[in-house]
C-alpha cells in the first residue's frame, strides 16, 4: 500500500495504477510470446475509467450480455466477445452492433439467432461454449461443470450437423486455480471435442485463470496455449477477469463505533453485504493492512457493518491496540468482484472509486450519494 488511506473519502475503492500496470505487463508477455489474445472479463472487473490503460496491453472485453458490451464497445473500443445462458430477443440486435465474438450456449440459441447474425452487415465471429464435464472446482456455486450445469454443451448433446458458421469453440471449466488445472482440462478438452476442433478457427479457454498470482506457473499456461494452437491451427483466447485486478486494490474504512458482547466488536462504515459481498458468498476473510489472524495480536474483534443484517460481518481480526472511532482500517485485493457486485442496500451509500496514479496520488475518480440509490428505485 503506497498511498495515505487518509487522503481518501472512507469508505472507498482505491485501485493503484503501478499494480494494475504490473498485471498487465505479465499479461501481455504472455501475448507476446504465443500470439493468443487475452480479453478483460468484465463481469470480474468494470471500471471503465482505466480501460484505456488495459487497452494498451490487452486485445479486448468479454461481456455476459449488452450492457457489459456496449461498456466495452464504447469504453475501450478493441474487440467485445459477449457470450450469455440465454440471449433476449428485444436486445439482441443491439448486442450484434457492438460485439465482435458472440458464444451460444446451446444449438437451440444458435439456431434461433443465427439467420440474423449472418444477415448482420457486420462479420461477426460465433462460437458454441462446451461442458467437457470437468472440472477441478470443490465448491458448486462457483463451478460451471457441476451435475445439471445450465453452462455449456456436452459431448452427448453437441450437434455436428448444425456447425455451418460456427468458427470456434469456449470452455469455461476454471475458478482462481493454477495452470497445471488447465492442462488437466485441456487433455478431456481434446479427447471430447478434438474431432470438432480440427474445423475450428478458434479456441477460447474462458476465464478463472489466475495468472498474477506469484505461484502461478506460467510455463504450463505456455504450453497448454501452444498444444492447441500447434495440434490444429487455432486461435486461442483466454479472458481473465480477476487476475487482470488481482492484489491491486483496497477498500479504505473507517471505525464508527467500538462495543462489548462477549468479546470487542467494531462497527464499520463499509458492509460485507453492500460493499464486498463475496466475503458472505463465497465465503473468504479478506487480509487487513497490519492485521492478524484472531488472537494473533494483543486485542481481537469482530468487524461489522452498518446494515440491519445480523450476518453483515467481515470477520474476527486481531490488532496491536485497541480499535477506537475514526481509526482507517484498509482491506486488500478488493479491486475485482466489489465494484461490480455491490448494492446498496439499507440505503448504505456506495464506497468512492479512488485510481492511485502513478505520477499524482490518489485522485477521486467518483462518489456516490441519495440520487445513485434513488435512481436504481422507482
């Protein structure tokens, strides 16, 4: 953390530019040295204002659906992939203006959609997504592949007769895991569907690839893209969300209130259910700056929110001293899946979005207030 947590409004998002930069040079060595194409999965990570900065390095957007590609198309301006469970009819027009790549999710989509895309005077690349029924994901909430998956077609259901216009194949099998997990994927990948892929132009190996994380192999990652483009003559794409943001933002709080009820508890201005609310789904403990593991250090809490949710708690921390009004506590890693994700909820206002420059410091980006929460109402 290199810049003051009180020199910004609290609650706040603050997203260094030097990290994020960092990411996306590693990214795009990657690029670099196997000619794939590396795409910002937008649901993982939309903050538009530094998408200029992301476009320097990557080669687009992917989007679950038309606001996400229209952010893209507009925002960044390079390639827009936009793949959904199931398209609208009333916005899919709209979605073909702005998007390059549209994945189906079934030959039911592609059948309904496809006269339309092909009379579209754009050329527009369409792919099927695949369900190669596997996946090394524990927990089912976050696995695309577990039993009767609404994601993707499998071997038995896949239909070779309804190819024609169809110029590549997506997998999303992935969830914060490590390349030696994309090789294991690729291998049934190949087994399955290798007939089909022999047709293809293009491969694209979805996201949950954490490829920023110091013990991330990215020799595997390497080798896994060059099997598939070597063995038949693919393009390959990759669309990572999370580790494009991965360890470069926070979430800068502050302490309202401290209370006794059979062990120290502290009261929040920022919410797990409103401003981080994978911290109650997935559920994860996010690090705090200078923070321990509870009975770790001299005084242990319990972190709450300001919401009426009994369960709005972030988790039980242990400090040096003694937590007291107004100190600033900092949450790391809360650049991808906050921002997108949070709510506002009991009327609790949303965090600020602070950009931590590299060449000025923190700088606003955007606050929040009543008409943001009274806009999404009516």
């Amino acid at each position: 953390m290199n810049f003051d947590p009180t020199a910004v409004p609290s609650p706040s998002y603050v997203v260094d530019e030097k990290l994020l930069i960092e990411n996306l040079e590693l990214l795009k060595s990657i690029i670099d040295r196997t000619n794939c194409k590396i795409l910002l999965a937008q649901k993982g990570f939309s903050m538009y204002s530094v998408y200029p900065l992301i476009g320097k390095y990557l080669n687009g957007v992917t989007s679950s659906g038309l606001l996400e590609a229209k952010l893209g198309f507009e925002e960044m301006g390079k390639e827009v992939h936009t793949y959904s469970p199931a398209f609208s009819d009333a916005e899919f027009d709209e979605i073909l203006s702005y998007s390059d790549h549209i994945v189906f999710n079934s030959f039911d989509q592609w059948r309904k959609f496809k006269d339309r895309v092909k009379g579209y005077p754009k050329k527009i690349e369409c792919g099927i997504r695949i369900n190669p029924e596997y996946s090394e994901i524990e927990v089912d909430l976050y696995n695309p592949c577990f039993a009767f998956s609404r994601f993707g077609v499998t071997l038995e259901n896949f239909e070779p007769d309804e190819l024609d216009g169809i110029s590549g194949l997506h997998f999303h099998t992935m969830c914060e895991q490590n390349s030696d997990t994309l090789a294991r994927t690729i291998e049934v990948v190949d087994a399955k569907f290798g007939k089909y892929l022999k047709d293809m132009k293009w491969i694209n190996f979805g996201g949950g690839h954490h490829i920023t994380r110091p013990d991330y192999k990215i020799e595997t990652l390497i080798e896994s893209i060059e099997f598939m483009k070597n063995k038949y003559d693919l393009d390959v794409y990759l669309e990572p969300g999370e580790a494009v943001a991965l360890n470069t933002g926070f979430l800068v709080a502050t302490v309202l209130d401290t209370m006794h009820n059979g062990m120290p508890i502290a009261i929040l201005d920022t919410s797990a259910s409103c401003h981080m609310p994978d911290v109650l789904e997935m559920p994860y403990r996010p690090e705090i700056v200078g923070a321990g593991m509870p009975n770790e250090k001299a005084v242990t809490y319990r972190l709450g929110g300001p919401t009426c949710l009994a369960g709005d708690v972030i988790g039980d921390y242990s400090f040096d001293e003694l937590l007291k009004p107004n100190d600033k506590l900092v949450f790391c890693d809360m650049a991808h899946y906050s921002m997108v994700k949070n709510n506002t909820f009991n009327g609790v206002n949303l965090p600020s979005i602070v950009l931590n420059t590299v060449e000025n410091g923190p700088k606003v980006i955007k606050k929040f207030g009543y008409e943001d929460f009274k806009e999404r109402l009516s």
